[in-house]
C-alpha cells in the first residue's frame, strides 16, 4: 500500500497491509526481539494513522474489513498481543481507534515540526538530511 507523507514536500509512504495473512508476524516478532535483547517493557508505536489515510489509493487484502478504523484495529491489536502486559504508548495515530488497546495516546502533535509552518518545505533540508 503507499500514500503521501503528511507534511513537508509529502514523500511517497509505504505502508503494511495488515489483513494479508502473517503480514503482522514480522512487527510482532522484532518486539518480542526487542524485549529479548534489551528488556524493553515501553513501546511507543508511532505513525500508524497511515493506514486511516490512505483510503483513496487503499485496497485491501481483507475486504470483508472496513478501510480505515477495521484495518487500523487489526494492526494495532496485533501489535498490543506481541507487547503483552508492557506498556503501550500509541503516537501520532488515529486517536478514537486507539481506545482499549495502548496504554495512553497522544492527542496534539508531539514533536513541534517545522513543516507545519513553512509552506512546501523539504523535510529533508529542513533536518540536514539532504
């Protein structure tokens, strides 16, 4: 699936497909990973609203799923199974589809982008990426 980033020059995005079967066992597999290696009990999983965003372009595997808030669900209550009992932190994601999943949501913008007010700006040029 892709679509366009949210801000600054809006990159192409790629996005998981979360309804083909075992698309979500590598995601969950690199938490229980993470865990092993390093004892991490917070996730913060970031920039997963895509899957709300995309609708225009989306088609997905699953189409007995509804695009958006179904598709979204699935994603982050596989992604809540692999985190267990450990702490949840859902950022910068479709809010109300969070509900009685994470442990806590971010519901403002959380990391004071310069994009938000310079018009058309470069991401990239703007980090010193470029």
């Amino acid at each position: 699936m892709f679509g366009k980033w949210t801000w600054g020059s809006r990159e192409p995005m790629h996005v998981l497909d979360p309804t083909v079967p075992g698309a979500m066992d590598d995601p969950m597999r690199q938490i229980e990973l993470m865990r092993k290696a390093t004892g991490c009990r917070y996730w913060k999983m970031d920039f997963l609203a895509c899957l709300m965003y995309i609708l225009e372009q989306g088609c997905f595997a699953d189409s007995n799923l509804i695009a958006g808030m179904e598709v979204y669900r699935t994603a982050v209550e596989a992604l809540r199974r692999a985190a267990g009992t450990d702490y949840v932190y859902f950022c910068s994601n479709y809010g109300f589809g969070d509900f009685g999943v994470g442990d806590t949501t971010t519901t403002a913008a959380d990391i004071g982008n310069p994009c938000f007010s310079t018009p058309r700006a470069d991401d990239n040029m703007i980090y010193g990426l470029a």
